[in-house]
C-alpha cells in the first residue's frame, strides 16, 4: 500500500516535467515489462532516455540517453523491444503523452 502511495504521488509531481513519453508494454504470462522513451523539453524529442520498468521496480533503468538525436532513443528502444519479442515476449505501444503545458 505504501509503495503505491509513492508511486501515485511520484507520477502526479513528476507528469508536468514530462513533455514526450512514448511506452511499449511487454507482456510473458502474468510479468509485463515496460519501456519508456521520455523528454523533458516541451515539443522536443531531446535530450531523450529509454527507461526499463520491471514490477515493483517504480524508479525503472535508464538504458540509454542522448543529447542530440531522438533517433538513437528511438531505435535502441525498438531494437530491445524486438529482442524481447524475440524471447517471447508480446509487445505492443502503449501510449503517447502529450506534451505538458508550458509554464
């Protein structure tokens, strides 16, 4: 109870910093994994990390970053879903989020 009470209020404070989030939720029977790509500049792709969430792990590991190109997040991303799939695992997007409003 405590750990969700945490993490509620962790992602209530946290989701106006988030300005991008694209999520891919991984499942293997009763385990779902999940994989973030986020920024925190509004409108922007970068600077962007790739996140791992396995259950009960809140905070998640950053895997990769960049400064500059949206596009290596985007495909280390999708290169470790696919090696997912490949260990059977289903994958599929989950959500984009839109960007935060500026302040």
């Amino acid at each position: 109870m405590v750990n969700r009470l945490f993490l509620s209020t962790f992602v209530f404070f946290s989701l106006p910093l988030l300005a991008f989030a694209e999520v891919t939720i991984c499942k293997n029977g009763n385990l779902e994994r999940r994989i973030e790509i986020t920024s925190t500049v509004s409108d922007k792709k970068v600077p962007c990390e790739v996140k791992y969430f396995k259950e009960g792990d809140e905070a998640g590991k950053t895997l990769w970053n960049a400064q500059n190109d949206a596009e290596y997040c985007e495909k280390r991303a999708n290169e470790f879903t696919e090696k997912l799939s490949s260990l059977g695992w289903q994958c599929s997007k989950d959500a984009e989020a839109p960007s935060a409003p500026s302040q």
